[in-house]
C-alpha cells in the first residue's frame, strides 16, 4: 500500500513543481552534491555505550523550483533522492572459552544505508544578489534501508547485508541553508539538517550537504529588448 502511495505522490509532486516552474518569477534547475549523515545520540546502556553512530558519506540529486516573493526572499521547494546513513561501531567484542580465557576481541561495525525521497522547503533571505541564507521544513520518506557489515565479530554465516523491514519511514527535519551564486545559472549550495523526529524510540538524524545547483532556461521565454 505504501509503494501505491509512494508511486502515485511522486508524480504528483513532479507535476506541481512543473508548474509552478512556468509561473512568472520563479525559476527552476536541478542540484547534486555530497551529503555526510549520522544518526544521534549514540546508544547508551547504565551510562555505557554500547553503540557508537559515526558519519558516512553519500549523495543526493534532485530537482527545485524558486519562487520570488519581494526583492529579498524567495521560497525553493525540492524534490531530491538522497542516500545517506549512518556508521555503526561496537567496540570490543569478545568471544570467550569455556574456560574464561579470550578467544577473540575486535570491533563491530557496519554502514547503515538509506535510499531517501526527501522534500524540503526553504525559505531565502538574500544578503546580497549573489548570497542567501535560509531555513524551512524538510520531509523525508526512507524508501529501502540495508545495514552493510564491514566487520562482524560474531558472524559465523559470514552475512554481508541485512535488508530491514519494520523501521520508520517517515522523517521530518529543520534545514538551515546557504548559497553564492558563481555565475546567472550556477551556484554552490550548503545545507545542514538536523531530524526532529525520534525514529525506533531515540535515532534522529543529522546531515550536512554540499553541492551545486544549475538553474534550468524556461522554453519559450522571450529576451528583453
């Protein structure tokens, strides 16, 4: 059912940004970049961590639209596919004899993978023609989540990937953005996101993006004399 909505609301949203592309005003372009995610805070145990989240890299790509409201702020809706994560460290596993003695001591880890729609909402105050600050909402729909083990003390099977399943697909964030334009249809963009929802009871979500974004030419429109 939530493939049937995923594939019904997407082209829906494309459409909307279509046209709202082609009102005056606006303008609309595509954005690629890298991204470098975590989640928060790491999972603690009677003041011991027992898991520690690091960053990963990933990408992200994706379409916007820019709406001018005044000469200082404009609003950009995006649609964009991230794919993004988490590393996962547990120190010091240890497998013991029968005996007591240590057979083995190492680390757990593992990249937890994420394929992200995500749509967010900034609204641009621009400090001069070429420079912005911004801040708006972010909605996230986690479409396959995989934990990719790198090193597991305990794995016999010698199992590479785990597909998860039962996990929370729905996020939310506050998104705090900037960008210098370099030329009339190419800028540098930063963004850092921070969730607002608390996924499988504690986990949010934090990244920061870092890319550019070429700004399309409308069909049809007509030069100034």
């Amino acid at each position: 059912m939530k493939k049937i909505t995923l594939l019904i609301v997407l082209p829906l949203l494309l459409t909307s940004f279509n046209l709202i592309g082609q009102i005056s005003n606006t303008k609309s372009g595509l954005k690629v970049g890298v991204n470098y995610a975590q989640f928060t805070p790491d999972y603690k145990l009677q003041n011991i961590k027992l898991i520690d989240y690091r960053g990963k890299l990933g990408f992200y790509l994706g379409y916007f639209t820019n709406m001018e409201l005044n000469e200082k702020l404009k609003i950009q809706p995006e649609l964009l596919f991230s794919f993004q994560g988490s590393t996962v460290i547990i120190k010091d596993v240890t497998l013991t004899l029968p005996d007591g003695s240590i057979y083995s001591k190492s680390d757990y880890k593992s990249n937890i993978n994420e394929s992200t729609i995500v749509v967010p909402i900034i609204l641009q105050y621009y400090l001069t023609n070429n420079f912005h600050i911004g801040i708006g909402p972010q909605f996230e729909y986690i479409i396959i989540s995989k934990e990719k083990v790198i090193n597991n003390p305990l794995n016999v099977l010698k199992v590479k990937s785990i597909y998860y399943y039962d996990y929370h697909k729905f996020n939310a964030a506050i998104s705090f953005d900037s960008s210098y334009k370099l030329t009339d249809n190419l800028a540098i963009n930063g963004r850092f996101c921070f969730g607002v929802i608390k996924r499988d009871s504690y986990l949010k979500t934090s990244a920061l993006n870092i890319g550019v974004e070429y700004q399309l030419k409308k069909r049809g429109a007509s030069h100034k004399k």
